[in-house]
C-alpha cells in the first residue's frame, strides 16, 4: 500500500465509517476529533458497528480486536505529523474545512497526500484554502463507508496527477470500486441521482401525491421511493446539493422545489427532524404515520426516469466519465438495481 499511515479529520457520520474502513483494510489509523466528547463518540461508532459485524457472523472477535488495535483517537492535530495521506470529514461548510487544512498544513509531512470527502463543495476551492493545493484530492465515500462500494475521486486542476493514481489504487486496494473524474458539482452519483430528486419534489409541488411518485420509481426496482429517499438523506441536504449543482448546471431540473424551501424553513428536515414530505413516530425514526399506499403510473415513472438516463447519457457523451463508471455510481453508490447505460442498452437507444 502507497499509503500505510493515515489519518481521519472528523469521527461523525462518514469519518468514522471511513476510520473503520481503513482499519480493516489493515491500515494505521489516526482518527482526530474536536473535543473529547466527540472522540469518544466516533471511538463508540466503531467499536458498536465492529461489535455488530461480530454478531453477525461477519467477522471474528479476533479480527475485531485487530481492528480496533490499529486505531488511535486523539484530539491534537500533532499527531497527524507522521501520516502519509490525511481525509478530512468535518462537516459541510467551507469556513470550517479551510480552517482544518490550514492546521493540516502546519502539522502534516510535506510529502504527505491530503484528502477531502465533501459532496458538494468544490475540491478546487477547498484546495485553495490550502498552502499545497497540488496535495488535495477529493475522496467522497458513500454513507455508510463500511458497506457501500464506490468512492468518488476527485482531482482539481491543481492535483497532482501521480497523488490520484495513488489514491485510487489505494481505495481500489481497501475493496472499493474507485470512479476517478475532474471537479464538477455533484460529481457523477449525486449529478445524476439529484435530476431524479429535485425534479420529484417539483412535481409533487404540482399536486402529484407523493405516495404516486414513490410508488412509480419503485416499480422500476429502486430501493425507495425519491421522496422517501430525500427524507432519508435530510432536506436541508438535499436544498444543499440542489443548490450547488443548479448554480453549476443552470438547468431548471436542478431548481430547487419552492415546497422543498418550505419544507426546510419549516424545519421539517426529513426524518431526523420527524417530518418532511411524510410525517414519522418520533425524530430519527422511518416508520411513516398513517401511511398511504401509492399507486404505481408508467408516465409518472418515465417523466422523471427518461430526464435521468439522458443526463447520465449526455454525462458519458461529453467525456466526464464513462458508461461504466455512470452505471458504478448508480448501483455501488445509489444502490440502483440497474445503472444508467445498462437501462438505455436494455431499451436499445445506446450506441457504445
Ligand atoms: N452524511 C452523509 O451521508 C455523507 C455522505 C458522503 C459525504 N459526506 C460528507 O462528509 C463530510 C462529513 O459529513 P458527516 O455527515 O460525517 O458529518 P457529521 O456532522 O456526522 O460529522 C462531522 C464530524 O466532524 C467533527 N468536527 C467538526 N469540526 C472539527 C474540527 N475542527 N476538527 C476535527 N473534527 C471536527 C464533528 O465533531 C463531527 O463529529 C461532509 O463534507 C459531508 O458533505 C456526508
């Protein structure tokens, strides 16, 4: 491994799926946190979700305590000096993610690979608030990093080319299924699944019954429906994204639902809060009140489905990526039972 020593900056959500991903994958790893409230909640992460996979049969106790053996938590940056590649997963907000790479200049090796795993900002603005931006590379793991497959690479036009050749063999190396693209909003799963997403709220803003739309994508295999799938993901997200990739694109696809606005200055956040487009028992939870059956229509289906396999074409027609790397995102990041140009194959309007 190009990289035997690396260090997580951020032990929540992602960065503690990825700390374990690392750890299994038979790397030193040191996980940094803000205070030690936090340290020790991503040190718990892990060691329930390590303790789980024992339950489960997945792994042995042997190799659990391996794991956890080759981790370390700590709340000073010093202790990043040694890495040989360091990922930051703080939160979304580029003051923040500039304010750890300027203390990630001060304390990692000049030769050392820095890496980001932000969804939507931009890699090459991120870069910029560093003093190496030729050592950035965006890493996007998929949520939970422990189960999904693809990881996202991307180089800004700063990256040295060799530091992404060696980040991609390395996720390659931890059983991943690296998609290496230049700096785009949205990259490529978050593109494409997003003028699925943001066109569903529209159209449920035009009086479609949610359970209606639900329903359609879910007969075409998707795991969920979008609206079900937005609440997942959070609606302060999903505004999040829609908004960054609707600046990029300038599509009105990608405008942000009024109703989705409405949603979220209300609070309603999707599940964690209790409510979003469905109403849940309790915050956290995914158990629907009251829920309505939906019924299945081919249009609706097609009306958000077509608009989405013609992205992911035009995506792989400009060059972006390629029809494999589309079909990746989509399954191993998304879970789609079928990528993009597999289905447009499958209907026979591809030319490879
Ligand atoms: N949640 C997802 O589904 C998901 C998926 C892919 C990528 N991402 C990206 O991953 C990044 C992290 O997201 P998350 O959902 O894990 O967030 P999170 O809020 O769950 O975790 C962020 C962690 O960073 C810590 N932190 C904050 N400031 C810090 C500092 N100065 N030094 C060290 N640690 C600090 C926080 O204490 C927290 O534990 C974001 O860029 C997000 O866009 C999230």
């Amino acid at each position: 491994m190009a990289f035997g020593k690396v260090g997580v900056v951020g032990l929540g959500t992602m960065g503690a799926g990825i700390a374990e991903v690392l750890a299994r994958g038979g790397i030193d790893t040191v996980g940094i946190e803000v205070n030690e409230a936090a340290l020790e909640r991503g040190r718990t992460t892990v060691e329930n979700s390590t303790a789980r996979a024992v339950t489960r049969g997945r792994l042995t106790e042997e190799a659990r305590e391996q794991i956890l053996g080759r981790l370390t938590f700590s709340t000073d940056f010093t202790d990043l000096g040694d890495r040989d590649l360091v990922i930051e997963a703080v939160p979304e907000l580029i003051d923040l993610k500039a304010k750890v790479f300027a203390q990630l200049d001060k304390v990692c090796r000049p030769d050392a690979v820095l890496a980001t795993n932000t969804s939507s900002l931009s890699v090459t603005e991120i870069a910029g608030a560093t003093t190496r931006p030729e050592s950035l590379v965006g890493v996007h793991f998929f949520n939970p990093a422990v189960v999904m497959k693809l990881v996202e690479i991307i180089y800004s036009e700063r990256s040295r080319p060799e530091h992404v050749e060696a980040v991609t063999s390395f996720v390659r190396d931890l059983g991943k299924v690296p998609v290496t693209i230049g700096d785009r909003a949205g990259f490529v799963a978050n593109r494409l699944l997003f003028g699925l997403l943001g066109p569903a709220a529209q159209l449920a803003e035009t009086g479609v019954a949610k359970e209606d739309i639900d329903a359609s994508l879910k007969e075409l295999g998707l795991p969920m429906g979008p609206l079900t799938l937005m609440d997942l993901i959070g609606l302060d997200t999903c505004l999040e994204v829609l908004e960054s990739i609707h600046a990029d694109s300038g599509s009105p696809r990608h405008e942000p639902a009024g109703l989705l606005r409405k949603l979220v200055s209300e609070g309603s956040l999707g599940r964690k809060s209790g409510g979003g487009f469905y109403t849940y028992d309790r915050a956290g939870s995914g158990t629907v009140v009251a829920p309505v059956e939906g019924t299945a229509s081919a249009e609706v289906a097609e009306q958000l489905y077509g608009p989405y396999l013609q992205d992911a074409a035009e995506m792989v027609k400009s060059g972006y990526c390629t029809a494999d790397d589309a079909d990746a995102a989509m399954t191993l990041g998304c879970g789609f039972p079928v990528g993009p140009i597999a289905a447009l194959r499958e209907r026979g309007t591809w030319q490879d």
